[in-house]
C-alpha cells in the first residue's frame, strides 16, 4: 500500500476506524517479516487469518493455549506433533523451546504454506522441526484438498469443498506412520488443525497405539463436530481421556493417569 506496517496497524486498531477502511487496508496488506513472541516470523496478512492476526497483535487467539502446553512439555526432550501447521504458529514456539533429543512433526500439505512454514523456520534456525508434506488422515492414499476462494488459505480442508473454491491433490498418511520407530515413547503433544477431519485423524492413534503411548495431551477445535463422521470428543473419553481446558472453539485434552 506504500505505507509503513505500523501506521497501517495502528488505523487498523483503531477503535473508531471504519470497517471499509479495515478491509481495504488488510486486503492490500503486504507481506513483512514481524517479532512473533521472540521468533522471527515473515508473514502475509491479506490471505491468511492466523498470519493477519500475527501481523495485527503480535500473537494469535491462540496464544493462551500455545503458553500452558509450553509450560507443560517445556524443560526436557519431547515428541510433539503439529498437523495442519500453517505457517508455523505453533511450530515456530515448540522448536524454539525445545531441548536436544526432541522430536518436532510438522505437517502442511498445501505447497503454498509449507513454503511459508519452511522459510519460517529458517528465518529462526529451527532444523529441530521436520516438515512433512502430506496430509493426516486414517488411511494412506491421495485426496483432495480443497481450498477456500476468500482470503483465509488456513481454512484449506480434506473431503468437503468450498463453494467457489479450488482444489489440489495431496498425500494423505495416518498419523501413525510417523511414530518413533520403536513403538515404545511416549507423544508429549498433539496439535491438530484440519477443519473438521479431526477424528479421522485422531481414530487411528487411539485404537492403533497402546495407550501408554498415546499423546499426554491433544488440542484441537472440538467446535467442528458436524463434520466429525464420530464424536471424537466421547471417544476420547471412552479411550481415557478428560478436558483439560477449554480456549474458545478449541480444547486440550489430557491423557487420565492410572
């Protein structure tokens, strides 16, 4: 727009801005490289909600959330996984924080934002987080991956389609192929982000895995159960699960001890 980010933010936040003018502002907002909670961030704010909501406030509306699973799994070597990791809200905080001997999953099938989660986690040094490439469901395969024609690329989801929207053509594994290879450690964390293919995601890990060895915790956004072919939130429970904590739309769940 040939303005300076912080005066663009600061008419955006301002509370007697005109809507019209907000959305002429984020709809021709460039992509500028911000301090995301002491990570550096390159971010493009006009087609993507969490990246505008880095640009806009420094954090996401997830930072709550982000900052109890930190301070749960923080101070010694984890296995976490991020599936449907964006451009990296959630990637970029975990492989800042964690110890020698973690393990870091990142899973972004949409080419477009894995090349912005990569760049992300270059910009940072971050080679503690493996990116993969394909899309977490129950079974192996190709599917499609449709994506939404309005300016939110983090609403990209399998099997349902936009109206107006595109597709593409992606991988697909079950979450399960990507456990250490011994079978025998315990995932610390579970983020999932797949709008509403969440328990196909989830089912695999839960009648596949002794329980043991099940996630200690699991965030994701119970509120897309209409698109849930099982209640994945009663399966969790039935499987030895209990809410933790409640953020909004979204959950953590943890693991219940003997």
């Amino acid at each position: 727009m040939g303005f300076p980010h912080d005066l663009l933010r600061e008419i955006y936040n301002d509370e007697s801005a005109q809507k019209h003018i907000k959305r002429m502002i984020r709809r021709n907002l460039e992509s500028v490289e911000v301090d995301y909670k002491g990570c550096r961030m390159h971010v493009h704010p006009s087609d993507n909600n969490t990246e505008f909501q880095i640009w806009r406030m420094g954090r996401t509306h997830e930072e709550r959330a982000i900052r109890n699973i930190l301070s749960e799994i923080a101070g010694k070597p984890f296995i976490a996984f991020d599936v449907g990791a964006n451009a990296g809200s959630f990637s970029l905080r975990l492989g800042a924080v964690a110890p020698e001997g973690s393990q870091v999953h990142a899973f972004e099938p949409n080419p477009r934002m894995r090349k912005r989660l990569e760049h992300n986690l270059g910009l940072n040094g971050l080679d503690n987080v493996q990116v993969h490439d394909c899309a977490i469901s129950d079974e192996f395969g190709r599917m499609e991956l449709f994506l939404p024609d309005k300016s939110n690329l983090g609403q990209a989801r399998l099997g349902s389609p936009f109206e107006n929207g595109e597709k593409i053509s992606v991988d697909v594994c079950p979450l399960t192929h990507f456990l250490p290879k011994d079978g025998k450690a315990e995932i610390d964390f579970l983020k999932i982000d797949i709008e509403g293919f969440e328990d196909r995601a989830l089912m695999p890990l839960l009648t596949e895995v002794p329980f043991e060895y099940c996630p200690k915790l699991i965030f994701f956004e119970h509120k897309h159960n209409t698109m849930w072919q099982v209640d994945i939130v009663s399966e969790l429970g039935r499987f030895g699960y209990q809410m933790k904590k409640e953020y909004g739309r979204n959950a953590l769940f943890e693991k219940k001890r003997a």
